[in-house]
C-alpha cells in the first residue's frame, strides 16, 4: 500500500525537474524585440549646448584688522546687509587707553614745541634742539594715527552689499588679526560654471559666443562673456569653465540651474553623430548605447559633446554610421541578448495595423 505514495511522489518531483529544465532553456533562448535607430551624421557643430549652474562671483571671509576679543555680533546666517553696515565689534577699553596715552604724549609735546619754536625764532636756542623736538612731535603725530586706527579695526563692516552665509564666532570669544568672523556673499556678480570634455577644451580658441537660457525665464537668451577654463580636468576629466553675465541687469541669481550655449567656428576634425538622448544611458562616468551586431545585443561606450539645439546628443566618438542602436526595449536588454528588431510599418500602412 505504502508502494503507489512512493511512486506517485518520484513522478511529482520528475515533472516539476523537468518544467524547471524546459524554463531555464526557454529563457536562454528567449528572443527579445527591440527598435533601432541609426546615427545621424552631421559634419560639422556651430552650436553646442551644455548644463550650467549659477554660482556666486565672489565669496568672501571677513576679520578684524587687529586681535581681541568679540564683544557683539549684530548678523546671523541669511542676514541681508547693506555696504557699510555694522556686523560685529571688538572690546575697545584697551586700545582706547592706548589712543588716549599717545594723544595725551602729543598735545604736551606739541606745546613745548611752539614754545620752543618761539624760542628758535629769537635765536635763543641752537637750532639742532629744534628739529630734535620738531621730529619728536612728528613721530608722536604718526603714532597717534595709528593708534586712531587700532580703534576703527575694532569695527567690522560689510565691504559690498550681500548675504551672511556663516557666522564663526560669538560674544566673548579671542580672534586673531585676519580670523574669518563671518562669510559673505557678494550678490552684486554672480557667474555660471559648466563643464566641458577634454575634446572641447582643446578647441577654445574656436569658440566665438556665449548665451544661456533658463526655464525661470523662457524665450530669453542672457548673453554671457569668457571669465576662463581650469588647466586642470577633474577626476571625470571634464574641465570647468567660468562665464559671467554681460550685464548686471541679467536676473540671474546664485542656485539657478541653465543651459549654456556655445557657438563655435571651424570643421571638426573627424565626423560626429547625434542619437535621440533616451537611448545614450550612463553608469558611473561611463556613457554607452547599446547595438545590435548579427541579432545580438552589444554595449558601446561613448564619448558625448553636449546636446544640439533640437535636444539630441552629440556623440564625438564610439560608434559608426553604420551602428544600430536599440532606442526601445533598453529596460530589459543584457550583454549578449538575442534580439529580434521590429521592422517600421510601411508607409501605405498607417499606425502599423496591418
């Protein structure tokens, strides 16, 4: 009795084996369907379009001119200031004392000095006394002066006007000549930062024009001028490049995102292509399309240049006019995948029905 249970399980667990093998095998052989397109060839690129983010001209780290300890801060992070507003002080007692020392110095000597001038005149003392006395008064003169201005040092103003981005110290505590207090930001220029490949930087004497645009502000191109290009790539070997509105008037403003363009003059040196911008997909720093060679799904990688002014993506090299690259289907399609492309519907045949 116990035997048919037995044999019964042995075929259960022979069959679910068997529909496992036929899954794996189907699978394996599974012929994905894709769409392809070909890469447009153009000869030549005036116009090339790039990201860009607004960012302040000039940040700056404001210290007192001599040491001593805070005795108020009047700003906070965010605080709007006016050029000349007050943002923190000093205590003065002690650099007050030593102003009133040296005034103290001076006015006595100065009064000796007229009376001995007096005296000079009537040919009463040698002259060489005088000047003695003359250069004296002089240095004290100089020594006030400066003092005069340990006292003003004590103060910290606002150079331009602008934001409190950081503030570093509070009430009672020592700084030294030249410690930041606080950082400032500089709302009077701002400039916009993009990056570009190695491919471009090497052809920057052929670039003739800068604009940008931004979605804050549409149908409006900002023309924009040459600020500079770091000698140095950075670890995506893109080089950053600087450019700055041409007029202050510009409504841009630190944090805006862009979209900067380049025109340029020249051939260049090799032919380049453009590919729809959802087909070329990235990992990491790595840009790749994926092509399809004798039915079987094959990744590139590329080198892009921006984007042309109808959005496409340039690509300056990896592939060849001859390349089929998948444009749908990307989401499931793996390195050695065999595909299947679906041919486009005949003309006569509209939305593809029939």
């Amino acid at each position: 009795m116990k035997t048919k249970p037995v044999i019964i399980s042995f075929l259960l667990l022979c069959l679910c084996v068997g529909c496992k093998n036929n899954t794996n095998d189907q699978d394996s052989t599974t012929v994905k369907n894709v769409k392809t397109v070909f890469p447009v060839v153009i000869s030549s690129v005036n116009v090339r379009t790039f990201p860009g983010v607004v960012k302040v001209a000039n940040e700056i780290n404001l210290g007192f001119k001599t040491p001593g300890q805070i005795s108020r801060v009047l700003v906070k992070e965010g605080d709007y200031v006016r050029e000349g507003d007050l943002i923190a002080e000093l205590d003065k007692k002690d650099y007050m004392l030593q102003l009133e020392g040296s005034q103290i110095q001076y006015d006595q000597l100065k009064t000796e000095v007229e009376r001995l001038a007096i005296l000079y005149e009537k040919e009463n003392i040698p002259g060489n006394d005088y000047e003695k006395a003359l250069a004296g008064l002089q240095a004290l003169e100089v020594q006030l002066k400066a003092n005069k201005n340990i006292v003003e040092y004590t103060t910290l103003r606002a150079p331009v006007s602008g934001y409190i981005q950081s503030v570093n110290f509070v009430k009672s505590e020592m700084v030294n000549a030249g410690t930041p207090v606080v950082t400032f930001i500089d709302i009077s220029s701002v400039k916009v930062e993009i990056e570009l490949p190695a491919s471009l930087f090497l052809r920057q004497e052929e670039f003739v024009n800068y604009s940008c645009r931004t979605n804050l502000v549409p149908d409006k191109n900002i023309p924009l001028k040459f600020v500079g290009i770091n000698k140095k790539s950075n670890s995506r070997q893109l080089y950053k490049m600087n450019l700055s509105p041409e007029s202050s008037q510009s409504g841009l403003a630190p944090g805006m995102n862009v979209e900067v363009t380049i025109t340029m003059n020249g051939e260049l040196d090799s032919e380049v292509y453009t590919l729809p911008s959802k087909v070329v997909l990235k990992k990491g720093d790595t840009s790749y399309v994926w092509c399809v060679e004798d039915n079987i799904a094959k990744r590139k990688e590329v080198t892009t240049g921006g984007v042309d002014n109808s959005g496409r993506i340039i690509i300056l090299s990896g592939i060849s006019a001859e390349d089929e690259i998948i444009e749908a289907g990307l989401r499931v399609i793996k390195e050695g995948d065999k595909v299947h492309i679906i041919p486009e519907p005949a003309e006569t045949n509209i939305g593809g029905l029939l």
